[in-house]
C-alpha cells in the first residue's frame, strides 16, 4: 500500500487532538459505533481510509440523475488534496472547519485534505446553518450555497471558503462582496474528486501603476486546478482530462465556453436546455437576469406547450405577489422577450437531496399535485 494515503500529516489534528495511524484508527471505530450521530459517517470514512483497500466506494449526489456508487482510487485523493493545497495556498497547521457530511464526496475529501496537508481540522454538525453557534475563526472550509446564505453574518470568520454542489445565485454573491472573506466558487463532480476549477467570487485583485488593489467584485470564468486540461464536444460541453485524479476522459453535460488552456466560462446544463419555439433557453443564464428582482430561491424550467413545444416557467420558494412579479420582470431590461416566463408558480419548499442540492424535477412534480 502507497505509504502517501498510509501515513497522516504529523500536523494533523481532530477536533483539537493529534493521532497516529493506529489511534486515529481506534478513534473513527469507536465514533463509527455511536447511535444518531453525524459523526458516524466521519468514523465510517475513516476506517475506510485507514484499511488496507487502495480505493473508496462513493455515492454520488443524484441531483442530475439517479445517484450511483463509483469506485475512487485513494491516490486520486491524495493528488486531488495536494492540488487544492496548490491553488489556494494552504499550509500545515492551518486550521479548517469541516460542516459538510461525510456521507458524500465534498465531506470525504474535507478530512482527506486535513490529514494530506496537516490541517487542523474541526467537525461540527453539517445543518443548514452551521456557523449559528460557532465563535471561533478558521483559516479554511467548504459549504453549499444554502449554508452560506444562512451564514453571512458570521462568514467573515472564515479566510477562504470554498463554495460548491450548485452555482452561487447572483444575489448570494452581492451579498458576499463586502466581506474580508476569500470566497471561491468552485466546479466539479463526484467523478473528478470534488473541484477541478474555481474563480472568486469577491475581493479580486487588479494592477494600477504598480499598485495592487482589490475590488469587490465576481469573476466571470473558472480557472483550472493543476494538471488539469479541458476541452469542449460537439455539443459544447466541458471535456475533462485529468490524470491525476481520473484515469479516463470525463465528458460533462455542462455547457461552456473556452477562454483559454487553464480557464472557462459555464453557461448552463446541456440537460436543461428549454427548445421553446424553436429558441434554446439556458435556464442558468436567465435566472441570472431574474435574480435582479426574486430574493426567494427560485429556478426556471420548460413544461410541455401544445404551440410552442416547451414554455418557459418560473418557480419561486415561498408566498410572493404574482402578479406583481410578473410586472417585475417585464420591467427588467436584461431578459429578451422569449427569456420573460409565461408563467410563474410558488411551493412551500422546494425538495432537495440529503446534501442540500435542489431537485428540479420532483420539485416541478410538485405543481401537479
């Protein structure tokens, strides 16, 4: 067995506490064992990584489709950690909050990096609002959308946070530009080990006569982790080629545009694309236009239309005005005529996976009833 996924950083630490293979090992037996606990899962990953087994089976999320089990190598792990710690500076022992669940692959890699890079590593309860009763600071973490909304009037007590598992809405990220922290979206699947691209979303730094300044504002384009290449189908969607945490081609269903070797713009789901008399929507593209005048999480789909083949509807989280909705975006300037939904509907909640992403499809079932 690879002594890299064998042996832990000697920096690393557990909730406060430093471990050895072995009693590292005894601890995630002991926490594996416990009754209606998050931490089971911790202690489940953990013994997993510490045996004798070069690979880890994961679920993946089922948020695009029927979730799966796959099969990672753990030396895939290991480089994906080291090339987080790349890009984003990290340094033994640091210390990182980890709020995810370790059920899937962002909370797994959470403590893969701690015991590759030596971080310090806390892990709390992953709910939907997971710094409510934290004071401390933290130098790294990682959370979905949902949690960050619900965090932002203690987010600056993280330095860098990652954001990812769903595209950051365009309100999320306004309210994110006057904080001291780093914050980055990221891109990335199950398949490719969580992230293998990310971009700012604020405090971007720019160059003025020799003086460098940082402006609050959000990139537009991914940049790429190391030795990781992309290309783009025939059906414009993201192909990647990364060696280091995949030993095959992995071909996307996300629409992009190439800028560059290293860097790409995301457009949407090739999978969600509205044909709507003849016109392709890009529901990503317009509930960034929208986002303009909804502050409830919303999302846009096609349902069938005799005339038109798919009309392009609105769906909004919650109890709203609609007429006066309607009024709103008609007065927007942004959307294009066949861009403005023919109809909008409200549900009480909208359905989500067990790590928090949005079901579109059995939350759209949801008008029926």
């Amino acid at each position: 067995m690879n002594s890299i996924y064998k042996n832990i950083h000697p920096k690393f630490k557990l909730n406060g506490i430093s471990y050895t293979n072995s009693t590292l090992k005894k601890h995630a037996l002991y926490v594996s064992q416990q009754q209606n606990s998050y931490a089971v899962s911790i202690g489940l990953f953990l013994l997993d990584w510490l045996d004798r087994k070069s690979t880890v089976e994961v679920r993946t999320s089922g948020s695009t489709g029927v979730p799966k089990k796959i099969v990672l190598e753990k030396k895939y792990m290991v480089n994906s950690a080291l090339a987080t710690g790349e890009f984003f500076g990290l340094k033994a022992g640091e210390t990182a909050l980890h709020c995810l669940p370790t059920n899937f692959i962002a909370g797994k890699m959470m403590l893969v990096r701690a015991m590759v890079l030596g971080l310090e590593i806390e892990c709390i309860y992953p709910g939907s609002n997971p710094l409510e009763n934290c004071n401390k600071t933290y130098d790294f973490c990682a959370m979905v959308p949902l949690q960050v909304q619900n965090s932002l009037s203690k987010i600056n007590q993280l330095k860098t946070l990652l954001v990812g598992g769903a595209p950051i809405s365009v309100t999320l990220k306004n309210k994110l530009q006057n904080s001291s922290t780093k914050v980055f979206e990221t891109y990335g699947m199950t398949e490719t080990i969580t992230h293998i691209a990310a971009k700012k979303v604020n405090l971007i730094k720019e160059s003025s006569k020799n003086v460098v300044t940082e402006h609050s504002r959000s990139e537009n384009n991914f940049h790429t982790l190391p030795k990781v290449s992309i290309s783009k189908d025939n059906r414009d969607c993201l192909v990647i080629t990364a060696p280091n945490v995949s030993n095959h081609t992995i071909v996307t269903n996300d629409i992009v545009n190439i800028i560059s070797k290293t860097e790409f713009e995301w457009l949407g789901r090739y999978d969600s694309v509205i044909n709507s008399g003849g016109v392709k929507l890009i529901p990503e593209q317009i509930e960034a236009k929208l986002a303009a005048v909804i502050t409830n999480r919303f999302f846009v789909a096609g349902l069938p239309d005799a005339i038109l083949g798919e009309k392009l509807i609105l769906i909004i989280e919650g109890d709203i005005d609609i007429a006066g909705m309607h009024q709103k975006i008609k007065e927007l300037k942004t959307p294009q005529r066949f861009e403005i939904p023919k109809e909008i509907y409200c549900v009480d909640s909208f359905l989500e996976t067990k790590n928090g992403k949005v079901q579109r499809t059995k939350t759209i079932a949801l008008l029926s009833k």
